[in-house]
C-alpha cells in the first residue's frame, strides 16, 4: 500500500455507536395514594430535551430528556424524568456538519430507547403508558438553530 493510500483511509469519515444506555431515570407521585380515587382525567405536559458532550477526542456523548408530568388540576398525578445517553465515535467529519450529526442523527438512534422506557417505568408505575411521539430532530434542530441566530440578532 502507498502512502497516499493510507492518508486517503485515514480521513475517511466515521460514524460509530459505541454504546446506548439509560443514563438517568426517576418517578415522583407525591400524591398517591388519594389522587388515584380521582375520576377526572389527568393532564399531559411532555417535554424533550437534547445535549451533546465531547468525551474524548472523536468521542460524543448525546443525550435525550424527556420529562412526563401529568396533573389532575394543580396536583401531580405523576412526574417521570428519563435520560437517554448513547456514546458515539464521529470522526473526520466536517465542523460544519457536526451541529447536524449530533442535533439530529444521534438523537434519532437515542430516542426510540428513550421511548420504551418511559413507557416501562409509567407502566411499572401502575399506570396505563404514555407512549411518546415520534419527533422530527431536523425540524427540531433546524428551529433550535433559528431561534440561536435570532438570539444573536
């Protein structure tokens, strides 16, 4: 093999999982057991969060947060904290895809794990399971761009 050879293999771009992992998980039901006699049903509120951290050289961590809160007018039914953490080897890959890469390919691996477990720990809970929504990371990511380049406007 040649020297060019070699350089050429040296730059190619890599993208690898290393690991998937449930880095994170609570469950809060502060009222239990008086508000499960309650009729009504109870309200949703579902918010998502995404992080990415370096960990070593070519080596991210990516996190998705999704936080379950479900109320029976101003007293919680249940509140679920769950995050999910996948480590990913991204190599030789230009600056100026990574925001991409990491704001919307990893959490995309992420977040189907993401999902199950929710829905396991409300489950386990003794409540009938929220089931979270697909999401569109690239329309996520795309807003959370706009809304940094107003920011700076």
């Amino acid at each position: 093999m040649t020297d060019t050879a070699v350089n050429t293999e040296a730059q190619a771009p890599v993208f690898q999982i290393q690991r998937v992992y449930l880095k994170e998980a609570s469950l809060e039901q502060p009222n239990s057991p008086a508000i499960l006699l309650e009729q009504q049903q109870p309200s949703v509120d579902i918010q998502l969060g995404v992080e990415a951290t370096p960990v070593a050289e070519g080596v991210f961590e990516v996190c998705v947060t999704a936080t379950v809160h479900t109320k029976i007018a101003d007293k919680t039914v249940f509140l679920v904290e769950c995050k999910q953490g996948g480590i990913f080897e991204i190599r030789n890959v230009p600056e100026d895809q990574m925001g991409a890469i990491m704001g919307i390919a990893c959490p995309q691996i992420v977040y189907p794990y993401l999902r199950g477990n929710v829905a396991d720990v409300i489950t386990r809970a003794g409540f009938p399971p929220v089931h979270l929504a697909e999401i569109n990371f690239q329309a996520m990511y795309e807003q959370q761009q706009a809304q940094a380049a107003a920011t700076q406007q």
